[in-house]
C-alpha cells in the first residue's frame, strides 16, 4: 500500500519546518537506524527534526550518528509532548499501529493536526497517516526510507553518515542478508552505501561483537538452562523471568536474536522467546517453512509483524502465558506438520 503526494510533502520539508520521528517501544537496529536516517536527511533540508523513542535502546546503538539527540519518552515525557505539539510534521517509521507506542506518545499523535508520514514493512497497517510508503516485501524499514529519500529526488544527498544508520537497519532486519527478505534489491542499495564509504565490517562489529560478560553468560543460561524443545509441534521456547534478567545484569537489547537460537535447531519449525518484564509478558516469535507466525501473534497474543517474525504479549503471568501457548499448539500441529 503506498500513497504518495511528494509535492505537498516537499512543500513542507523546507528550512524552518518542525519535524518528530517516532518509532515503536523498545526500539531496535531498525527502528533506530531508519529514524536517525531519516533525521540526518532532515537536517540536510534544514527541517528541525527531532527524533523520540518510547523507552531506552541498547547501546551497541550509540556510535550512529545523532544517536546523542534522541528523547526518551520514558525519561523525558515534557520535552517530548513539547515537540509533538510543536510539529508540522511526523513520522512514523517501523511501525504501523499506534498501539506499538507508549500511550503517553500515542494519545500526543492522535492528538496532533501535523502531517502525518508513514514508512513501514509490517503487515496490515492502520490508516493512521496522510502520506505511506508501506511495502511488505521491503527487507526494512531502512531499506524504504533509502528508497523515500530517492522518491523525494535527493538519493545524492545520502552520505555516509545517513548510509550506515541504513545499513545499520538492514543488517539487523535481515539477519546480515540470510533472512528470505532479503532481495536484489536489498543488496543493491547496501551496496550503494558500501560506495558512500559505509564501514560495514565496523558496523557489524559495533552491533553484534560488542557482548558484555553479562550477555554472553544470560544467552548460555538461556540454551543450556531454558530451553524447552516439543518434536510434536516442531516448537521450541525459552523463557525467562524478571528475577533471572536480573540475576544477569539484563539490558536494553540482551536479549535481542535468542529466539532465533531456538528456530536454529534441526526440525525446529516455530520457536518463541518469552521475557517477563515490568508485570507484562513480552514475547518473540520466529518461524521457517512457511507457518504464520504474524497471524498466530495477532490472534493470541495481542500482536503481529511479519509472517516468520512477529511479536506479542500477555498480560498473564509467565507460567499461565507458556501454559496457554503450550495448549494452543495442538490447533496448528498439522500446519507445523507439512
């Protein structure tokens, strides 16, 4: 689904003009990368945008450039509702349900008359904005803000620093390229950044070489400790609780990609991470072989996001929330069966 009115929306983007980038709570790779891109870009037109996230992010993240300007809504709630009333325009990137926002933000952006810009890959967007570029098929978000600059007529004002939060948001989204979202097109545009001088190698260390002590101990609790494997369904899950995150010393993103480390195991088709955090169950589903993880998430567990990657959540405790997983599966054991 795209909706483009790129005149009016250049007739905003001029010098002066006051912009918010919003994306979803608990911001990733993605999430990130496409915002502080689109922010670095918005600099260049001389537009005053600001970019606001609902809680921290992890600080594998720091390095990219303006990552030092971002409001954290959870820590400084005035100075972001200041902005949103403020706006002329916002965007939001990543996400394309407002309920993926803190309220406190959702209620502000409900609010607001500013023009209203969405870029976003997940499946089954709101009608929450005047201009989209929405493409399930994109391997990211970042990918579709590459091709939302170039739609605007300035892909020759991508530099270096805007190329490596996009690629940031690439790699991460696709798994460094093996996911089966991946594209041509996908590689044409990362190696477009690669000839801006994006450090890809740096970058890929910077993400995913940076392990505290701390992490690298939860992850192998988690295998070695956690995870329950069930051959009938193909499925594997862990889950954790808040006392063992905190028992690791667990931060923003620690636990980002162990579900995959499930999916991984050989016959394996559906793999979920299950995390007890701040009295909410937050879940992580992945898949292979076609089974429908977004509409399991959506039908169960008050969520959604792609078809082999999707989230959710649960307002049960953990041992009622895997108890209600576990007795689900059988509805989809000969789905999981082909």
């Amino acid at each position: 689904m795209t909706t483009h009115d790129t005149f009016q929306l250049k007739e905003l983007l001029t010098p002066g003009t006051k912009a918010v980038i919003l994306t979803h709570k608990n911001p990733d790779g993605d999430a990130l990368g496409s915002s502080l891109g689109m922010k670095n870009y918005l600099d260049k037109l001389g537009v005053a945008a600001i970019s606001i996230v609902p809680n921290s992010f992890p600080k594998y993240f720091n390095w990219m450039q303006g990552s030092d300007t971002i409001i954290n809504f959870e820590q400084q709630k005035e100075k972001a509702i200041e902005a949103l009333n403020a706006a002329e325009v916002i965007f939001y990137l990543d996400f394309n349900n407002l309920s993926r926002m803190d309220e406190g933000l959702k209620t502000a952006a409900e609010n607001s008359v500013a023009y209203k810009v969405l870029i976003d890959h997940h499946l089954q967007p709101d009608d929450i904005a005047d201009f989209v570029h929405h493409r399930v098929e994109a391997s990211s978000t970042c990918e579709l803000v590459y091709e939302f600059i170039t739609l605007m007529g300035d892909e020759s004002k991508i530099d270096k620093n805007i190329g490596g939060c996009l690629y940031t948001g690439i790699m991460t989204d696709t798994g460094s390229f093996r996911f089966s979202s991946t594209s041509a097109q996908t590689h044409l545009i990362a190696s477009k950044l690669i000839e801006l001088g994006v450090e890809h190698t740096r970058i890929h260390d910077e993400v995913m070489s940076t392990y505290t002590v701390d992490r690298m101990r939860f992850l192998g609790y988690c295998i070695s400790d956690k995870l329950v494997v069930l051959p009938v369904f193909k499925t594997a899950y862990i889950a954790v609780t808040d006392e063992e995150l905190k028992r690791f010393n667990n931060k923003p993103g620690d636990s980002e990609g162990i579900v995959n480390y499930a999916l991984s195991i050989a016959d394996v088709k559906f793999a979920a991470f299950f995390s007890e955090r701040e009295k909410e169950i937050r879940i992580s589903f992945r898949s292979s072989g076609g089974f429908d993880v977004n509409q399991f998430a959506r039908k169960h567990f008050t969520g959604g996001g792609h078809a082999m990657a999707a989230g959710g959540k649960s307002d049960l405790s953990i041992a009622e929330t895997i108890k209600k997983f576990v007795e689900i599966l059988p509805l989809y054991q000969a789905e999981l069966a082909k």
